[in-house]
C-alpha cells in the first residue's frame, strides 16, 4: 500500500511544485535560446552549417569540368589556407568544396565523413588535414561536430571506437539531441571571454596538449586510421589525399605520417617542409600559420594539390 | 553513470517518482535493484563482486553477534576483517606493493624477479563501500548493533545508489534503522533535498570544473616551469577544484538520499575555516575521518598513553588514510604530512578541554590571529596537496622545487583573476553557513526566497558550467 506520501497542503508542497515547474521551463528555456543565440550569433555554426549543406550537394564531375573536391580539417587549415585564393589559382582543374572546424580530429572526420556519404555527397577527391597531434587524439569535440557532423548511429559508432563508457557516451547522444547541451561550453567560454581579462591567452594556454605516443605505436595507429578513411572513401568512389599542414618541429612527425600514409596505400601531401618555416610565419600561439604563413601554403598547395589530384599515387612531399 | 550526468537524473526522476508509490518492503526491494543497476552501469561484472563481498558478511554477522555463544565467534571475525581488506587490497593496492617491492629489489641489484602483476581496474567505490562492510561487521561484534535479519535491508544499506561511489560513508547505526523503518514524504525535506543537488551542482560544475582547468595546466606544465606563481595557482586552483568536487558530490548524494526520505551525515562543514589541521579534520571528509578515528586511531589506542605513543598512532592513521585514497607513494606522504603536523599541534598547542567529536572548537583568540591561523592551516593543507595531485614523487618534488623562482607571466593575472572568480562566491557561502550553522545557504529563508534561488542557481549552471566530463575527484578512490 503506498501509505507513505502524505496528502498534505503545506506551503513546502506548494513551493516544491513551483520549483519543479521553474525547473522544467528553465530547460526549455534553455533550448530555446541556445537555438536562437546559435543560430544568430554563431560564426562557427554559421560557416560549417553553410560549408556542410554545400558539401553534401557535391557530385563527381563530368570529364573535362574541374575534379569536385571536398576538403575537410580542423584550424591548421582554416588558418592556413585561403580558400578563394587557392579556387582561383586552381579554377580550371579544381572545384573546393571546405568544411573546416577547430579542434576536430580523426573521429570527427571519420563519422563526419560517413554522414556526409550517407546523405549522398559524392566528391571525386578528399582531402583531409589535420595536424598529427589532432589524428591521433582519442576524442570527438563535444561541441559542434555531434550537431552538425553525427547523427545518432555515428555518435553510437565514435562512442564504441573510443570505449567511451554509458555516462559519456549518453552525454555525447545528448550533445547530438540538444542544442544547449551541445554549446553550453561554448557558452561558458564567450561569458568567461566577457569577465576574465585576457581570457582568450589564458586558455589557449591551459589547453592541455596530448603527448604523441612511441614511433611505433605511433605508425601503426596511423596507418590502422589512413587505411580506414581510405576504404570509407573508395566505397564511395572518392580518392583520398592526406594533407599534412605545417606546424613548429613537427618535421619528425610529418615524416612519419607520410610514411605510415604510403603504407595505407594512400597520397599523403606535404606541401611546405615544416622544418623550412621560422617563427615569422606562425601566429603568437606557436600553432597556426599567420597571413604571411598562409600565403605562402597556399600557393604551395595551389602548385601540389593539382598534381595529386590528376596524377596516380606518388611521392608527394615537395622536397 | 556520474551524479553531473544527465544520464543520472533520466535514472534518479523515475526512481523517486516510482519508489513513493509503493508500500515499505516493495520501496526496498525497488531501490536494491536500481542500485545495482546504478551499479553496473559502469561494469556489470564488479557487481558480482560487491554482491558477492556482501552476502559473505551478512551471513558472517549472524554468527558473531556476542549473543551468540559460538566459540569461533572471533575467527568468523577476523575472516571477515580479512576477506574485506584482501580483497580491497588486491584489486586497488596488489600491483602498487608488487611494484614498490619490485622497486626494493634493483635498487638491492636483483633485477628479472618475475612479480606478478594483475592489471584490473579498480571496481568503483571499493574503498567505501568495504568500509562501511567493515563498521558493520566490527560494531556487531562489538555488540553495538543487532545484525540484519533480513538480506534485502542489509544489501540496500550497503548498496543505496547516493552513497554508493564516493560516500559520505555511512554509519550502521545511522543509516541501517532508516531501512528497516517506513519512510514517509516530508515535503519539506524533500524541497531541502533539491536545493542540496543544486547546491552539489554549482559547486561540481561551476567551482570545482573551471578550477580544474587552472589545476591541471598548472600541474601538467602548460604554465611552463613550475615556480612560485605557478605552484600558488596549481596547489590552491586544485584546493577548490578538490573542495568544489567532493563537497558537490556530497551534497547531491546527501540531496538524493532525501528524495528518497533517507538523511546521510554532512561530510564537510566549510573545511577552509580551519585554524588548525586538527579542525580540519573534523571539518573535512567527515565519514573518513570519524571512521578512522573510531575504527583505526582508538583501536591503536587513540589518545591514551604518552605523547610519543599519540604521535604514532597520529602518523599511522594518518598515512592509512593518505594510503586509501590511492596507491601511490605520492598519497603516503601526503599522509605523513598531515599526520606529523597533527602530532605537532598536539606538542604545541595541547587542547585545554576535551571536546565532544561534532561540536567544532569555539575560537577565543583574536579575529587577526584566528584568520592569520585560519591562512596558515589552509596553506599547509595546499602544501600537502601538491602530493595529493602530482602523479609521482619526484614530480612533486619537481613541483614545488620551483618556489623558488619569481619569473611573471601576464597569464598568471588572467589565471588569479579566474581562480578568484569560482573560489571567492564559495568562500562567501561557507563563511554564511558558518555563520548561520546550516546546511546550504539561507536553508532557514522563506520558500519563495530560496525557490528564486534555486532559479537562480540553474542559470548560473547554465552560463559556467563546462562541456568537458570531468570525473569525480573521489571516484578514484
């Protein structure tokens, strides 16, 4: 017998509803204007929002119409390359199609890319650059990329990949179903931005910086995920090229992801040394290439990308 | 599932909402089965284990009740401390001693000894929930309690989702009654129960979360080189994070178990007001500390006996408890920290009264030498901290090695600005709880007053609280 709920009226009952209500309309309060702010306000959702749509409508040109490109990677590239400069330098061999997005890695791209395929997207070549560091990371970004890059079976999918657990993987699920969930800390970081001075330095950094595993641990996760992408791609009629931007003493690493790419039997492009760049061409965080930077990986690409595209599988790397 | 998990309250809403529609037996049997579905969301396997840990002393309990004239009454006992500590100390500290014995040996020269190593992963909330299996089998040996009789109460007691992972750990005495009475809906209890989860939330994801952030760059290097700067926003960013963390996690635990009409001690009771470690103590992790005291400290004779002796029993206390938080070197001198500033206290400043174990110390010194004392325990305590967090000895040593060095970056402003940010509203909540002696702010307010509150506290969630899952400080523990 459920004797123990009492029938009483008490000002605590009443106030317990209340509070139970605000509750409720604060969620959905909530939603509403991360919806509204997000779809305002967002420059991030705004450019990959527009970039995807556009993506998704990409289809294998006829012979003799420039080769349909879609390229895809994280800030290395969204700084590093001009996008209108590098159309216009390559217009008569090439139609870009970018999707850029900061802080996405392998996962991002690889269920990003699925979804994409899915949705019928049929480029003729895909390019994918993102720094070493960011291939190899063990994450999805929390926000953005489950909204606009997953759908429930890709976040289901990166979850299982990442042996994420049942808390985190029902928090990405949700970063997929809301949008307050998915940019709430894009939230905390544009009111953070506005009250602590100096906010954007700070935490570029105290962003924690993944360390890169052992050579060999290192070439065979990056060929196990070369050669993924790889097959995604095929399936799809789509050549995959493997762009390689340049960042401070990652010559190193660079060297080896090329060689792991041309053990996956895939083109791998490094279109400028990283070791033939000084600090002028870097942005004060150390990471990005500046204007000058990128006008000069541009032009390289310009002269590099083309040649990939129409040509078999080669050694790319310009030097 | 983490108690800042949406997935938590998609799990706690239906519970409540089912659990008081039922009468007293099905609500027990309703919560031992969602317990260990709580449970075994992480890993359905470690339930067997806790399952199985539980039956072993609930069967041990009927046969060493004193009432009992068995004459194997004290070795039923002594398997059961056994069995209990054998298998807390294989699955969490089996591959620490193998690998410090291991250490013992090069350093002797004797390399290539093959020592076996298990390599599993430590089953959530062994530490607690052993202890609480501990008092239980301990007080009904003693006589202090009447065993269960029935399995169903004894599991929920062991098992009840909210104190499950990471405390507060529950007392037999206390919690054991609460399920073999009828519970009854006390609205206002209940309303007091969600202003705790609030309270919990803001201070895990608002406090606890953002100076995560500062901590772990401070402790991971990407301030550069530790020194003096560096080392005051890593130890007393992580004193908040760590403070922020457990007390939110207690409080939503402690809000929880009032949905449920079940009342947990208060665990912390604003531990940064201590004016010595000894206060701390009392005030900080207060299941821990008041389990150790009446299971560990008075065992070993407590505060009888020379002071030589009450300093040993201090400094073995002490290091078990540094010990329990993990298997590391790094927990053992934080221990031996605490422990040695204990004994000292003690040396120097000898208490003039014995004082009851709940009631905190009322301070006569002046308010200048009560908060210049207040600021000293607080920096010892960060002091220890830096052992607590670093992942080894020699990076802790390396760690505060750099206090020497002055060098300023203009981040560091930006850093302290942050730091102040999330710590000082926190401050100012313990130093009104402190003085009003309640259990969240303005808990004597009129409803509406603190309905607005509650409004006001989702928006403040809303607007600081990261993407970032960051994990409960304590579920590692």
């Amino acid at each position: 017998m459920p004797s123990s709920i009492s029938s009483s009226k008490s000002p605590a009952l009443v106030y317990l509803r209340v509070l139970l209500g605000i509750c409720a309309i604060l969620v959905l309060l909530l939603e509403i204007c991360a919806n509204y702010l997000l779809k305002q306000d967002s420059e991030t959702y705004a450019r990959v929002s527009q970039q995807y749509a556009e993506a998704v409508k990409v289809r294998s040109s006829r012979s003799g119409e420039p080769a349909s490109v879609l390229m895809v990677g994280n800030s290395l590239l969204m700084e590093g390359i001009d996008v209108d400069r590098l159309q216009e330098l390559t217009s008569s061999k090439m139609r870009i199609y970018p999707i850029f997005l900061e802080a996405t890695g392998y996962y991002d791209w690889l269920y990003g890319l699925q979804r994409l395929f899915r949705q019928g997207a049929r480029p003729q070549v895909v390019v994918l650059g993102v720094g070493v560091n960011s291939f190899l990371q063990n994450s999805v970004r929390q926000d953005y990329a489950p909204m606009l890059f997953f759908d429930v079976r890709d976040v289901l999918g990166a979850a299982a990949d990442l042996n994420l657990d049942r808390t985190a993987t029902s928090n990405l699920l949700l970063a997929h179903l809301s949008v307050f969930w998915d940019t709430r800390s894009v939230i905390r970081t544009q009111v953070l931005r506005r009250m602590v001075p100096h906010c954007k330095e700070l935490f570029s950094l105290v962003k924690p910086k993944p360390a890169l595993p052992p050579a060999p641990e290192l070439a065979a996760i990056t060929t196990a995920r070369i050669r993924s992408l790889r097959q995604l791609c095929e399936a799809h009629g789509a050549k995959l090229i493997l762009l390689v931007p340049p960042t401070p003493s990652s010559e190193q690493s660079v060297r080896q992801m090329a060689i792991a790419s041309e053990k996956a039997g895939v083109d791998s492009l490094v279109p400028i040394d990283p070791a033939t760049l000084s600090e002028r061409f870097y942005q004060p965080d150390e990471l990005h290439l500046n204007s000058e930077g990128a006008a000069l990986f541009t032009s390289a690409l310009a002269t590099y990308l083309p040649v990939e595209i129409g040509g078999p599988k080669s050694a790319s790397s310009p030097d | 599932m983490l108690f800042d998990s949406p997935a938590y309250f998609l799990f706690l809403i239906p519970v409540v909402a089912v659990y008081w529609r039922l009468s007293h037996r099905a609500q027990n049997i309703f919560l031992l089965l969602a317990s260990y579905f709580f449970y075994g969301w992480w890993d359905w396997r470690f339930l067997a284990l806790m399952i199985a840990s539980t039956t072993m002393d609930f069967l041990i309990a009927q046969r060493i009740t004193p009432s009992r004239t068995d004459s194997n009454r004290k070795k039923w006992f002594i398997f059961s401390l056994v069995l209990n500590f054998g298998i807390l100390g294989v699955f969490k500290y089996f591959d620490f001693f193998t690998g410090s014995f291991s250490s013992v040996l090069e350093t002797l020269g004797i390399h290539h000894i093959p020592l076996p190593l298990i390599r599993v992963i430590l089953p959530p909330g062994i530490s607690f929930y052993t202890f609480q299996e501990v008092a239980y089998i301990v007080d009904v040996y003693k006589g202090r309690l009447e065993p269960a009789k029935s399995f169903l109460d004894y599991g929920l007691f062991i098992s009840l989702f909210p104190h499950l992972i990471a405390g507060p750990i529950q007392r037999p005495g206390h919690l054991l009654p609460q399920v073999q009475k009828d519970r009854t809906f006390d609205a206002d209890r209940f309303f007091d129960g969600l202003m705790l989860i609030f309270s919990g939330l803001v201070r895990k994801c608002v406090v606890a979360d953002n100076c995560a952030l500062l901590a772990n760059a401070a402790f991971g290097g990407q301030f550069g080189p530790s020194n003096f700067w560096v080392v005051l926003i890593g130890t007393y960013a992580f004193a908040w994070q760590v403070y922020g963390d457990f007390s939110g996690y207690s409080d939503i635990a402690r809000g929880s178990a009032q949905l449920l009409g079940f009342h947990f001690m208060v665990n912390f009771r604003q531990p940064y007001l201590s004016h010595r470690l000894q206060e701390f103590w009392r005030r900080w992790h207060i299941s821990l500390s008041t389990w150790l005291r009446d299971y560990l400290y008075i065992p070993l004779g407590g505060s009888a006996g020379g002071e030589w002796k009450i300093s040993r029993n201090l400094l073995v206390t002490m290091v078990l408890a540094g010990l329990w938080h993990g298997a590391n070197w790094t927990f053992v001198v934080f221990g031996a920290i605490h422990g040695t500033v204990l004994a000292a206290e003690r040396y120097f400043f000898p208490a003039k009264t014995k004082q009851k174990d709940a009631a905190l110390p009322q301070h006569s010194a002046g308010v200048f030498s009560l908060w210049a004392q207040r600021i000293l325990t607080f920096n010892v305590f960060c002091l220890s901290l830096a052992f607590f967090r670093a992942t080894s000895l020699p990076a802790a040593v390396q760690f505060l090695a750099g206090l020497s060095n002055f060098a300023w970056r203009t981040e560091y402003a930006s850093a302290f600005f942050m730091l102040c940010l999330f710590s000082i509203p926190l401050f100012v909540v313990d130093l009104l709880m402190e003085a009003s002696n309640q259990e969240y702010p303005f808990a004597t307010a009129p409803y509406s007053v603190r309905t607005a509150l509650a409004a006001f506290t989702l928006i403040i969630l809303a607007l600081f609280s990261g993407n970032n899952l960051n994990a409960f400080v304590y579920f590692q523990f």
